[in-house]
C-alpha cells in the first residue's frame, strides 16, 4: 500500500477485531472426556438449537494481518487502545462515551485522533 488514510486504518482495525472473534476458543491442551461420547442419551445427540455456534476460523492470511494490526497500538496510550479497539468492536459512539466519561463527540474526535496517530505512523514508515 502507498499511502494510508484514515478509513483505511479503521477498516483493518475492524478486520482485526472481527478475525479475533472467528478465532478457536482457547482450552487447557492435553485434556478430554471421552465420557461424554458414552453418557448422552438419544435426544441429547442432537443439536441443542439454542448452542452459540462459532463461525469457521479465520485465514492464516486474515491472522497475520490481525497480528501486524495489533502491533500498531504499541504506538498509542492505553486510553486510545481501548478507544479504538471499542470502536473496532462496533461499540456506539454513546456507549464508547459513557466508557471514557465523556460525549460521544469528544470521543470520536479522540478516535480520530488516535487513528490519525496510527495513519502517520504508517506513512512515515513507507516513506522511510
């Protein structure tokens, strides 16, 4: 990519956050019951309508480009992380506000200003 704009740096921010979410749910390695196979009873061999299906996992392209986002907040304040990994998540502007104990346009000027912060920061990399 050439030049980063701000749109640009929201929607991999966004990419990022919806590639965390498809991600396999961490467990303890090393540990199973294979009692479950032998104690279900007919009508619980089906599946339960009301079980929170996960989407299939992300590419390992979609991975690494998650990772290479993840790293760009190591150049904002942990304040600004939040802000805009709550905005990545789709969180509302009013709900974001509340959040930070401020109006939902004082901080979308401070998402703006974080995500500029990061557009720069990536600019000035391409260029030098």
């Amino acid at each position: 990519m050439t030049e980063w704009t701000i749109d640009d740096v929201a929607d991999r921010f966004s990419d990022a956050a919806a590639t965390a979410h498809r991600l396999p749910p961490v467990r303890v390695q090393g540990y199973f019951n294979a009692w479950s196979m032998f104690a279900f009873q007919v009508p619980e061999r089906y599946p339960d309508p009301d079980r929170l299906y996960r989407p299939m996992p992300p590419s390992p392209k979609a991975v690494e480009l998650m990772l290479e986002t993840m790293a760009w907040v190591q150049w904002l304040q942990v304040e600004q992380r939040h802000l805009v990994w709550m905005r990545a998540n789709r969180y509302e502007w009013q709900q974001i506000g509340r959040r930070f104990a401020c109006d939902r346009t004082t901080a979308w000027r401070r998402w703006q200003r974080a995500i500029a912060l990061v557009t720069d920061k990536l600019n000035a990399h391409n260029r030098g």
